[in-house]
C-alpha cells in the first residue's frame, strides 16, 4: 500500500517517520509532481494538481477537522473524505474559549487598562446566571468546550443543525429555533463547520438578538462572522466585546480594524494546533480500519459539508 503525503507549509520528515512507525510496512512518500498512484492521501491544502495526479486515491485524509478548503477542489470520484475528530485539538480548544469566556466574566481587560494607570481598585462581581454561553455547533469540539464551561458553572447553551442531548446543556436545533437560542445567550461561541448555510451567520441581524452586553468568539472560520457587522454593533454598544482567532483572510492584514478596536482581542488562528503524534495516530488507525473494510470515524458528507 503507498500513501501520498501532501501538506502544505508542514515540514513532511516527521510525519513520513511516525507514519512509517505507526504503519509499518508501508510506503509513504511527501508528493511530488509526477509522483506514481497511491490508494490514499494525508493532505492539509493540496494544491488542485495533486488530485488531478492521483485521481486513483481511496481515501483522502485531511490532518485538520475543516474541509471547507478540500470541498472547493475536484476530488477524485468515489473517493472517501475523512477528517480528524480530535487530534489533541478538543482540550486546547477547551482551554482557548473557557479563558477567553473566564477573561470577559472576570473582567481581566478592565484591570489590565487599570494596571497601566497604576490602580488598585474592585469590581463588583458578575454572576454566573447573567453570563450564558451559547454554543453554535456541537461536535466534538463543540461537546469538549460545553464540557468544561459546565465546570466552571456558567449556564450553557447550544445549538446545532440537527438535535443533540448533552447532559447539563440546553440544546436547540435547526432554523426554527435558532433566534430563541440566540436571545438566551450572552456569550456567543462558533465552533461551526464552514458551508454555504454557515458562511456570514454572525451577521447583524443574528447578533443584535444576543443579550445586552453580548459577546462574540469565533474560533471556526473566519467567513462565519460579517466583519463590519460586528464592528457596527461594537461601536454603537449594543455587543461589548469579541475575541477573534479566525478571519476571512489570513495573516489578517495589518490595516485591518480588528487590530486596533478596544473592544477586540485578537489570536493568530492557535486556538487548537494539529499534534502531530495524536494525529497521525488517529489516521493511521481509520487507514487501518479502511484497508479491513469496517467503519471510518470522521468520513464527510459532501453534501452537508462535515
């Protein structure tokens, strides 16, 4: 069996060497143009050149949990999309949104701004009650995040496309509960897939139904939130904050506001790194499982787009 390695800016070395630990026997080589077939493919954004090369492929394996990159390519017909569920991803995501939630509840800028002024002063504590946090998008990130804000006590939201039960969460599902979700919520997390219904979802109209004092975290992709929407409803003080790790164009560019905007925090797409062994040990499990004809976890519908 020949896998094809094709990840753009990864160094391939060490991920052809844990491949060749975790699945030995196999040959498994970085591509390059006029490289001879394989039966699949560890991709991270190939070019349209690599599957038009290797349209024999069976199973294509993407080393990130988004695919919305693979799905505006041409891929191999019949071929299986399978996407990592959790890759050491879930935690650090967990981490990444219970601090950024942590940071606006406590009030952590305001001291930071005190600090600057040398002021020793208190702030009236919140309450937990007034803070719910609601989840657009309930995987397994989605499930991890709600997971660990029910430790800390927050009230915890969530909404999907389809139903879900997740113990201690109030669930929502689909379009025609999307605004009550919305009304109920304070802190507002997207952990979305990116597909053409998602794409602008945090839009003016969507926000502006939050609670007063509403606040936003996009740690999805970028196209999920309309930029000058949010910029608007942060001025005008209906939203009071936002921490944004994800955006429509990467690196953001220096000009951009978000960079500059008080009420902004800005990350450079970190909240939850790929690990290499967690991943290639998640991958080579599902080519296993492929090659003995059971099951894959994480296969994508084309359709539905995740």
């Amino acid at each position: 069996m020949r896998i094809s390695f094709c990840c753009s800016n990864t160094k391939p070395e060490p991920w052809l060497a844990g491949f060749r630990e975790a699945l030995p026997g196999v040959e498994i080589a970085a591509w390059q143009p006029g490289a001879p077939p394989a039966e699949h493919a560890v991709v991270w954004a190939p070019p349209q050149q690599f599957f038009d090369e290797q349209a024999g492929v069976k199973g294509i394996f993407n080393i990130g949990a988004g695919v919305d990159a693979l799905l505006k390519l041409r891929l191999p017909e019949g071929a299986l999309l399978v996407r990592i569920e959790d890759g050491g991803m879930a935690v650090q995501m967990a981490e990444f949104v219970s601090h950024a939630v942590i940071r606006h509840f406590r009030e952590f800028d305001a001291y930071d701004r005190e600090q600057q002024q040398a002021h020793w002063g208190f702030r009236k504590p919140n309450r937990r009650v007034d803070f719910p946090v609601g989840i657009l998008g309930l995987g397994v990130l989605g499930r991890r995040v709600a997971q660990s804000l029910l430790h800390f006590e927050f009230p915890v939201r969530g909404w999907s496309r389809s139903p879900h039960q997740i113990a201690g969460v109030e669930c929502f599902a689909g379009a025609q509960q999307f605004d009550a979700f919305l009304r109920g919520t304070r802190i507002l997390v997207c952990l979305l897939p990116l597909t053409p219904e998602t794409a602008g979802i945090m839009n003016r109209d969507a926000l502006s139904k939050l609670m007063p004092g509403g606040y936003v975290i996009n740690v999805a992709r970028g196209a999920h939130l309309v930029d000058d929407d949010l910029i608007a409803l942060l001025d005008g003080g209906q939203l009071a904050g936002a921490a944004l790790d994800v955006f429509r164009h990467e690196p953001l560019a220096p000009e951009h506001p978000f960079w500059r905007h008080p009420k902004i925090t800005v990350t450079p797409h970190t909240s939850a790194r790929t690990l290499r062994e967690e991943t290639i040990a998640q991958i080579a499990g599902k080519i296993r499982a492929f090659e003995r004809g059971e099951p894959v976890a994480g296969v994508v519908d084309p359709q539905r787009g995740y």
